[in-house]
C-alpha cells in the first residue's frame, strides 16, 4: 500500500494514501464552503444596503429600476 504524510497539529503522520486524500477532501470541501457562504452573505448584505439606502425597504429589483417608482 502506498503511503502519504500529512501534518496533523503541527505532527507529520504517515497515513494510507487514500486517508491522506480523504484528510485533504475534507479541508478543501470546508474552505470552499467557507469561501461560498461569504460570497453569499455579501450579495445579500449588498443587495439589503441598495434596497434599503433610501429608507423605504424594496425587492432588489425595486431598487435597481428607478423607474419603477
């Protein structure tokens, strides 16, 4: 079996490589579920700001259109 290091609390372990990959799936998977969630909160933090600049909360699109009032 092919073995692989990956560094656990600052401690090089030596580990199949197919839990090796496994480790590192699971790091990516919550980075890029990090990365999305902040992207998310600020579209939604952006689109509220523009909807509710003027005082008067609107749908997005309200706000985008001004002829729309």
């Amino acid at each position: 079996m092919a073995k692989d290091v990956i560094t656990v609390d600052g401690k090089e372990a030596v580990v199949r490589e197919d839990a090796a990959k496994a480790y590192r799936f699971v790091h990516w998977g919550v980075i890029t579920a990090a990365i999305g969630l902040a992207i998310i909160a600020i579209l939604f933090i952006t689109l509220f700001w523009r909807a509710a600049s003027d005082g008067k909360v609107e749908s997005p699109a309200q706000a985008a259109n001004s002829n729309s009032r």
